[in-house]
C-alpha cells in the first residue's frame, strides 16, 4: 500500500532518468539549508577550543559568530545576486538565500576577549580559550 503513495509520478521520473537536463523548470532558490548542514569540528586541548566550520561561498563580512559563556552561535547571511545580460535567461539557479545559523555548547566557558576568528577559501577556524576559573573559597565566621 505504501508503494501507492508516492509524490513525484511516473513521468516525473521517467523524465528524470531518461533526460534529465532537457525538461528543466526555472526555479529561483532552493530552501535554506538545514542548520546541520553547517558542518564543524571541534576539538579541543588542555587551554582551548578550536572550532572549524564549513561555510562556503559566504563573504567573512557576512558572517557572525556570538559566544556567550559557553554557547557559540554561528550565524551566515547569504545573499543571491542575479546579473544576466540581455541575451541570456536563467533557466535554473540552486543557490539558496537567506541567513542560516548554528549554535552548540561546549564544555568551559569561553574568554571571550581572547577568542580569534580567521575565514579562509569557505572555512571558518575559531580559536577559543578556555576562560581561566580561580578557585574560590569562602571563609565562614563562625558565630
């Protein structure tokens, strides 16, 4: 029964796999990717954490990145900008647009005075210490 319920039809695949570039529909921007898609690694040694996020095609100057305590917020404005000529017309773009973002937690807080950001060829490589925790003790006056 379930074979029944099916969204696309049969010639949509049928003209998929038999041409699939000659029946194209324009489109103007996919949806958003889904926050996971922001693909990062993170590890971490004895006085900080580093942080690399996958974050292609997006200028540094639109992306933001907030910390507060130990919550990183990864954020990504991404715009699409159309230049065709006169001769031309698009047929289909897959480019999506809109802001995507990200956030995760870590084990420490984060120093954020001390924390570092570099943006190279897509990849984004924050550097975040670890915030240094004095221990405190507290004498009681015993009464």
């Amino acid at each position: 029964m379930n074979a029944l319920i099916h969204r696309s039809g049969l010639l949509d695949d049928f003209f998929r796999d038999v041409a699939p570039g000659f029946f194209i529909k324009p489109l103007h921007g996919d949806p958003l990717p889904a926050p996971s898609q922001i693909k990062i690694d993170v590890k971490e040694n004895n006085d900080a954490y580093t942080v690399t996020a996958e974050i292609p095609g997006v200028p540094k100057e639109d992306i933001h990145v907030g910390i507060e305590g130990n919550v990183v917020t990864l954020r990504a404005e991404v715009k699409q900008q159309d230049s065709t000529s006169e001769d031309e017309r698009v047929l289909r773009t897959e480019r999506f647009y809109g802001a995507v973002a990200r956030s995760f937690q870590l084990g420490q807080d984060i120093d954020q005075a001390q924390a570092k950001a570099k943006y190279d060829n897509g990849v984004l490589t924050l550097t975040l210490p670890k915030k240094v925790v004095a221990p405190s003790t507290q004498r009681l006056t015993i009464e």
